[in-house]
C-alpha cells in the first residue's frame, strides 16, 4: 500500500526547514482569510522558493472565485488547490474552463450519505475531513465501501495514524494540527507521523 502524506497549514520558514527533511508527497498552504495559519501570496512565494522540488505545493482556498484560485495555480506557486468551502461542481467545472491543474474537493462527513455525495464529485481527488481545521476526527464507519481514491482528514496524529491506516485505505493523509504543539510545527511529532505512515504500509 502506497500511502502519500500531506502536512498542511505550513506558514513559517522553520516549517519547511522540518518538511525538506521529513518529504512529505504534498505541502498545504492557507491561502484564504481568517484562518490563524493563513499566510499571503508573497509569503507562499518566500516558502514555496525553500520548498525541497520534490514536494507537491498545495493551496488551501475557502470560497474564493475561480479567477482567484486559477491565478495561483497558473503562477505556478503552488501544483494543486484543494477547495474547503461550499465549491459545488458547477464551480468546478468553471475553473477547469481557467486552469487544467489538479483541484481537490474537501468534504465534511457526518454520514455514509456525506461519505457518498464526496465520492461523486468532479474533482480529481476528494479529500474527506471532519470539518475545516477542527482537529477531530469523524467516525471512519462512514468510508465502507468507498471506491474512489479519497485524502483521509480531520484528527489524524503520530498516534493514531497506525489505527487509521488499519481501518480505512485512503489513497493519502492530511494532517495539520496532529503534528502541532503550541499552534507550531513540531519537527518531532512530524518525523514520528511519516515514520509510522511509511512503516505501516512497509508490513
């Protein structure tokens, strides 16, 4: 099993100092107001010109338009967007009339029918949380019989990503505030979260 891992909210020169030595697959960056680990899009230039090439920049957008979205992924500052508002396929659809880059659908699942509706989306990839940078996790029940690749969310830690793996086959984890402490990048927390995703799936 070939999990990719990504560690979102970077926002600090010290957080991709820790992600150029762990390598992620993905770094995640806040590219919407007001989120706390939201930066702008010259701070994004700063830290994305430190990003070891080998990592996939991501831009996290909450309900911004399609013009604003298709204008950082054509700058090429970042390689993705995953979009964590209420950007319905129509919208989608418009910004892949700007933009052929991969965009990623968040979804908030609090049932099967949640986990169903995601599973139908036109994005490239669906990503599947418990909220927008809530910090818990949902009940993973709810992924059975998933067939579509999904980004696994919401609550993932160094602690409990043994057990995640073990009960869902997500095609990538997400984690943010699991590899935190005091509201900062843990380079400790984040070594340990990538070593124990890349050993589980060496069993």
């Amino acid at each position: 099993m070939d999990i990719r891992i990504k560690m979102c909210g970077l926002r600090r020169r010290e957080d991709i100092g820790y992600v150029n030595e762990v390598l992620p697959d993905y770094a995640g960056f806040i590219l919407s107001r007001p989120f706390w680990r939201s930066i702008s899009r010259e701070e994004l230039k700063e830290l994305t010109g430190l990003l070891d090439p080998s990592v996939m920049p991501v831009g996290v957008f909450v309900d911004e338009t399609e013009e604003t979205v298709a204008s950082y992924l054509e700058s090429g500052l970042i390689a993705a967007a995953q979009l964590h508002g209420q950007e319905d396929d129509k919208y989608i659809r418009r910004l892949r009339e700007l933009t052929d880059r991969p965009l990623i659908k968040a979804f908030r699942i609090e049932s099967r029918e949640d986990a169903r509706r995601a599973e139908a989306s036109a994005a490239d990839y669906i990503l599947l949380d418990h909220g927008t940078g809530t910090g818990s996790s949902f009940d993973w029940s709810f992924l059975q019989g998933i067939e579509r690749p999904y980004i696994l969310a919401g609550g993932l830690t160094p602690d409990n990503v043994e057990e995640a793996l073990e009960r869902t086959k997500p095609y990538a984890l997400d984690v943010s505030s699991g590899i935190e402490t005091d509201r900062c990048k843990d380079p400790e927390k984040m070594r340990l979260f990538a070593l124990r995703a890349r050993g589980f799936q060496e069993k």
